[in-house]
C-alpha cells in the first residue's frame, strides 16, 4: 500500500484528511489508500451517525490521540469523508499510518 498516494493537507487548524468507508466490515481495520483517501472498514453500519462515532473511537485508539481532537468536516452521510485532526504534525501522522498499514 503505497502512503505517498494519501492526500493530506496541513492547516492552522490542523490536518484534513480524506477518508473512504467501508461499513458494515468484519472488523473496524485500515484497508490502505483509495483514490487518495484513506480507506478504513468499519465494523458499525451507517445508521444513526453509528459509522461516524466508530471512525472517530477507530482513529483515536490507533493514533493514540484523544476523540476530542477528531471531526468529521464533510460527508457525513457519504461514505468519502473529510476528517479534521487537531494537535498533531504532518510527519507524525504520516508515520503512525504508514506503521498502521504495514501491520
């Protein structure tokens, strides 16, 4: 899975991320780089924002970050969202995912 694909932009606000989803999984897992979103399963179905809290618990576990700092921008009933992160730089994002997706 190639991370130089993933398209991120810095902001003074933080990082906005892209992201494609793919509810109703097996199991909530990173699933690699889609069209330069970052593609997650999510084991929650799309109702009642239930896919929208399970990303945000999903990438405040894995990137050891408090939900707090995690909002989805855009797409809240779409299966490509725009994620905002708050605190945390470029280079660290893109190193904890790109572990994230080798394991």
């Amino acid at each position: 899975m190639n991370i130089d694909e993933l398209k991120v932009n810095e902001t003074d606000k933080g990082l906005v991320v892209r992201l494609h989803v793919q509810p109703r999984a097996k199991r909530c897992e990173f699933a690699g780089v889609h069209n330069g979103s970052l593609k997650l399963k999510i084991a929650a179905p799309p109702v009642d924002d239930a896919a929208n809290r399970a990303i945000i618990q999903f990438l405040s576990l894995s990137l050891g970050l408090p939900k707090s700092r995690f909002q989805i921008l855009a797409g809240g009933k779409s299966r490509d969202k725009v994620l905002q992160i708050r605190g945390l730089c470029l280079s660290d994002f893109l190193s904890g995912i790109s572990r994230l997706l080798s394991e």
